[in-house]
C-alpha cells in the first residue's frame, strides 16, 4: 500500500510517499521539502502568519514533486496521513485542509498524526523497524523530550522534557548572540571545529542532585554564554567565536547524552534513537556514539535530511497506522497545536 504523508507544523511544507507492506518493511519513495526558512531568517524566528502563507503556494506543488519523484498518480495513493499538531495553528490548518481534501476526493481513509511520532518514524525509514521498547532522544526547534516508545502507532510515554528551552531554541539563541545567522545549528557547528570545547566552563543545566533525573534545562546555559559574551565585549577584548561555540555545544552534547544514556540504563532499553534537527549535530552524535558503545547501547540516528521536518516521517507513521489497524481519522480532523506526545494519532 501506497501512503502519502503530508507535514506543515512549522516552516517546512513537506510530503513524502512511501510504502507498506504486510511484513512491516516501510520504504521510503519520495519526500519532497519547501522551506520558508529563509524568509524567516531576517526576523530571527519563524512569523507564524509568513510560514502559513508560503504553506499554501507551496502544499500542491510539492505534492506534485512527490508524486513525479516516486512515478505515482494520486490514483495510487492508499491512504493519507497529516500532522496534525503539535505546532503552529494556521501552518497546521493548512495541511490538515489540504490532507482532508485529498483523501475526500481520492475516497482513501485520512490519519491525523502527531509531529513527535513522525520524528521517532523518520528513522525506520532508513534503518527499519524500531525494536520494542526503544528511547527516543527528540531535540528539535521546539522541543526537547526522552520518550519511552513501546509501540510506534499506539504507545509512547514522556519521560522527560525540557522545562525552559528546547535545545534547538538555544542553539538558535545563541547564534544570535555570536552574530550568526538563523538557524544557528548549523553555522555554531561549523564555528566550532575551530574552537576548543573545554576553552569556558558553561553550567550543564538540570544536572544537580535535587533536579529531575530526566528533565533539561537550557535557558540557563543560554544566559551563561551571553553574561560571558557581554563581559568580554566591555572589557574591549574580541569574542572568541570558535570557542564560544564549542563550549556551548559541548554543554548541550554532554548533558543530552548522559541524560538519555542514564535513561536507557535505569530502564533497561537497549537501544536509543535521536532524531529532530538538532540530531544533525555532529557533537551530539559522536558523543552519543561514545557513550553509547561504552553502556552496550544500540544508537540509531536518521540522515540530516530525515532529522529535520519532513512529510515522509508522517507518511512512516500513517504506515504504522496502517499496519497495526488503527481507525482513520473522521474528515471533522482538526490542528490541535498542543496535541500531547502519547496522542500519537487523533
Ligand atoms: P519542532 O519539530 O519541535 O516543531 P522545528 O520544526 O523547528 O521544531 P526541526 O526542523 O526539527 O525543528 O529542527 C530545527 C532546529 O534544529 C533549529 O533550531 C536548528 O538550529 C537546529 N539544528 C539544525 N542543524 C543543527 C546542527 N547541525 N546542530 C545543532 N542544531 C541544529
Ligand atoms: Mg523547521
Ligand atoms: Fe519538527
């Protein structure tokens, strides 16, 4: 069976094809990616009403890049399977319409899915099925979570989440304070290969013996690098950009992995999955690959491209759906832009 997958949580329009059959293997065939980003780099951060109106030029052209890409007809398509929260309520809206719509005319059954799932299915889609249970590490622009998945269509379990910032958002946050442009994963990863990591004791935020075992904390961290950007700048020396950037990654890389490696350890999983964009990290996962190898822990992390939004991490979840008979959603499905984790389909 052929499902098509459509995400707009954020400032990525994206739909993907894959597709299913009976003995689970899920295959990717198309996913097609429109980002706004740039037209949200010079506020800083993404302008909800900016990202809902570049969803709605760019939703049927990408469907019909998908289509192209994967040779199929809309004809073809079995079922259909959107986001439908959590995220940003008119960017939701448009793909939930849109989805509705499709699966309205083509006469195929509609699952309204969650965003935080579809980060967790976006790596079966490059190493296969996920063994049961497994820790999903989920740092991305707005969140920050270690989830329990048991089943990938039916049950996962928060068991810790950031409390201030989500790790992207830091990472975004402290581009700015080191004039780098937005989003500021990806320039603070580049400045850091020249810098040294243990140049500035940073605070690994959450890490105190009285703090939640499986929480995060980043707005400290953050406040930490500008309180030290500041001091050099008044006392007129340059800012060492490079080691800036590896101090700051090397908190956040440290307290993430020793986190989800504790996690994985204290509930007896074998094996830990990080995905959302801030996985394309190259700190994150060489550490995480250290750590895990030292704890006999497998680690799977998906390609960039997968990491960061996509609509074939949905359709991977519509797949799931699929497979383990889930009831479609009703054509009333509607955003919900706080749908919690464990609601993984509405
Ligand atoms: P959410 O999935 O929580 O709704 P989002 O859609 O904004 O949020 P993604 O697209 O998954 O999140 O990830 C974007 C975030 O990933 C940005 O904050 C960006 O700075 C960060 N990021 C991207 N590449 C890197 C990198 N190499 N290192 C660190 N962070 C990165
Ligand atoms: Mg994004
Ligand atoms: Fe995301």
């Amino acid at each position: 069976k052929v499902v098509l997958g459509i995400e707009s949580s954020c400032d990525e329009t994206g739909v993907g094809l894959v597709r299913v059959d009976n003995s689970g293997a899920v295959e990717l065939l198309a996913d097609e990616v429109a980002s706004s980003v740039e037209l949200h780099a010079r506020y800083g951060g993404v302008v909800p009403e900016v990202a809902s109106r570049a969803h709605l030029e760019a939703m049927v052209p990408t469907m019909h890049r998908a289509l192209r890409t994967a040779d199929l007809r809309l004809a073809d398509v079995d079922a259909i399977a959107v986001t439908c929260g959590p995220g940003l309520a008119g960017a939701l809206l448009v793909g939930v319409s849109a989805a509705k719509a499709y699966a309205a005319a083509l006469d195929v059954p509609l699952y309204g899915v969650n965003h935080l799932a579809g980060h967790v299915a976006a790596d079966t889609l490059e190493h296969g099925p996920l063994p049961k249970p497994c820790l999903a590490l989920l740092v991305s622009g707005g969140h920050s979570q270690l989830l329990r998945v048991d089943e990938l269509a039916s049950k996962i379990t928060e068991i810790g989440s950031t409390i201030d910032d989500a790790a992207g958002e830091a990472y975004d946050k402290v581009a700015r304070l080191l004039d780098l442009p937005y989003p500021g994963g990806p320039p603070i990863d580049k400045a850091a290969r020249e810098g040294d990591p243990r140049a500035i004791a940073f605070p690994r935020g959450m890490t105190g013996p009285r703090d939640a075992k499986f929480d995060f904390s980043f707005s400290g961290l953050k406040t930490a690098v500008a309180r030290w950007v500041e001091a050099r700048e008044r006392s007129g020396e340059a800012v060492p950009v490079a080691d800036v950037a590896a101090s700051f990654q090397e908190a956040v890389a440290d307290v993430l992995t020793a986190k989800a490696v504790r996690a994985a350890e204290e509930l007896g999983i074998g094996t830990l999955v990080i995905s959302g964009g801030v996985a394309a990290n190259s700190r994150l996962s060489a550490l995480a690959a250290e750590r895990c190898a030292a704890a006999g822990i497998q680690l799977r992390v998906p390609r960039p491209r997968l990491c960061t939004d996509n609509g074939a991490m949905i359709a991977a979840v519509g797949a799931h759906l699929l497979l383990a008979g889930s009831a479609p959603s009703s054509l009333e499905l509607s955003a919900n832009p706080a749908l919690p984790v464990h609601t993984i389909s509405v």
